[in-house]
C-alpha cells in the first residue's frame, strides 16, 4: 500500500482509479484501510478544486419543495397567497424576514442560505 498526498489532476484521477479497484475490499483489511484512506484524500482534493456552490435562495426552495413532494399550492400561507408564491418561485419578488423565519421553520432550510440575494427577473 503506497499512499501519498494528491497534489495534481493525474494524482486525483490514479487515486480514483484505485478506489475504484479497491472499494469492495473488507474493513479491516489492509485495502480497507487505503480506501478509508484514500477516501478521505480525495474528498480532501475535491473540496479544494471542485467546489460546489449553494443554490440561491428560490432554487433551495423549489429543491426542497421536489424533495418533499410539494407543490406551489402548499406554500400558500408559508409565503402569502397564490400570487405571492408565484412571484417568489418565479423571481419577481424577493423573500421577507418573515418568509424566510416561515421557510426555515416548515421546509427546514437554513435561514443563512435564505438571505442570501440573488437576482430578480
């Protein structure tokens, strides 16, 4: 087992490779330990390189709303009425304070990605 640090694209792409090969292997076996290992290397790489950026605000909601299986009509009363839905879902109208206490409180999304601005259309 040769482990070392991944400082380069190639060294990213061989320890995937590996991995790859090993990532069956039982627990407390010497290949276990390189994939733990050369897990926490890689992840260690791709939190570096490819971060992945939070969604805005509105798509956080429509995210949720698909993970919970809601529909506009259920965020009547969490955002207002009908049209007050629309226009959040749509990017015509920005979030209150008091939306995003709502939000945070029924669909359990931080009120730290809430307030985050975007763009109006």
């Amino acid at each position: 087992m040769e482990i070392k640090l991944i400082k380069s694209e190639e060294d990213y792409r061989n320890a995937l490779k590996r991995l790859e090969t090993i990532f069956d292997a039982p627990i407390d076996s010497v290949e276990g330990d390189e994939a733990e290992i050369l897990s926490l290397l890689i992840e260690n790489y791709e939190n570096k390189h490819y971060l992945i950026e939070a969604p805005d605000p509105v798509e956080a909601i429509k995210i949720r709303m698909e993970e919970m299986n809601l529909k506009q009509k259920d965020l009547v009363g969490i955002l207002g009425g009908k049209s007050a839905v629309s226009e959040i879902l749509n990017k015509k109208k920005k979030l209150t304070l008091e939306m995003i206490r709502a939000l945070e409180v029924k669909l359990h999304i931080s009120a730290s990605l809430l307030i985050k601005n975007y763009q109006l259309k």
